[in-house]
C-alpha cells in the first residue's frame, strides 16, 4: 500500500465535516480511523503502521510536514489499530460547507436525510472512488463507515474504514486549517 493511499483515506475520513454545517461546531476536531481491507491489504496498513512507528525522526518530520500542509496532525494511533489525525476547521469553511479533499478526488454524490448524510467521490491520485455514509451525533461528534475501490499491484482491491470524529476546542492552537485543494 503506497502511503498517497493512506493520505486519500484519511483525507476522505475527515472530508464530510463540514458537511453538517447547521450542526458541527468549528474549531479542532479529532478523528480516529480503523481501515480493514483484502489480506494483502491489510498486511500493507500494518507494514505501513510499523513503518511510521520506526521512521527516523527527519523523515517523520517530512510526513509532518506534508499532512501540515494539508491542514492535518497526526495525533497518534487509535484504539484497536488505525490512527487519528487532528484537523482545524474555520467557522467560514464550515458554513460554506467547504469539503476538503485532497487534490485529485472530486465529490460526486452527496444526499442528507436527517443526522445522516451519504455520499461517493472518486479520485485521480491514486485511482480510486469509493462511498460512504456519515451519521451526526450532534454538534460535536460523528460516525462514519466507507468503502474504498482502488487496485494493488494491478488487482482490485476494496478497503473499508470506520471514523469517529470528535470536536475537541474551539480554539485549533498551532494547527492550520485545512488547505484547500489546487484547482
């Protein structure tokens, strides 16, 4: 698994925050990520994972720094494996139901019923498309459970991930909001 993947998946996990805008508050969130895939896939999560666990501290800083750019803070492993990242989002970004995705993925459906929302996207880098459903348990937290296409090695592969995102301050300290993707 090729870590740009990761990125896409994490990307996605946190891509329908604002979604709620009449309901989530702005301000730093944390959400934490369980990802389950094909075997192969999963062997690759857990090679990633021990991977990142081992990185030598410059090229742990490299990563930093890329997901900084992102808007985006790796907060530490979650319970039962995954991880969690925290992310700033701005009272502006969440009423203009800004949806930040990384570059290359566009939104292609999104439909909400009540503390509900569903969606698809579909992404260039890498190819990928995927949907998902969201479920709102008030103004500060949510549930969400997505099903990723994408290939590895040549061969179809479907990942799955279940998030909980949790608001944790209105104030979002020294991380960034989330930039917004190059047109």
């Amino acid at each position: 698994m090729r870590m740009p993947l990761l990125l896409v998946a994490a990307a996605l996990a946190v891509a329908c925050l604002p979604a709620g805008a009449q309901q989530l508050k702005p301000g730093l969130w944390e959400i934490s990520n369980k990802m389950k895939g094909s075997g192969e896939m999963d062997k690759a999560m857990a090679d990633m994972q021990q991977q990142l666990a081992s990185m030598p501290p410059d090229q742990r800083k490299q990563m930093e720094a890329m997901m900084a750019q992102r808007g985006m803070r790796m907060a530490g492993p979650a319970a039962g494996g995954g991880m969690t990242m925290q992310m700033c989002m701005t009272k502006e970004m969440v009423e203009r139901n800004d949806v930040p995705m990384q570059e290359g993925c566009t939104m292609t459906k999104q439909q909400r019923s009540g503390n509900t929302m569903k969606m698809a996207f579909t992404c260039t880098k890498p190819p990928s498309s995927g949907e998902g459903e969201f479920t709102f348990m008030g103004s500060e937290a949510y549930k969400s459970h997505m099903v990723i296409n994408t290939s590895a090695k040549g061969k179809p592969e479907t990942m799955e991930m279940d998030a909980a995102g949790k608001w944790l301050s209105a104030d979002c300290g020294s991380i960034k909001p989330v930039a917004p993707p190059k047109k």
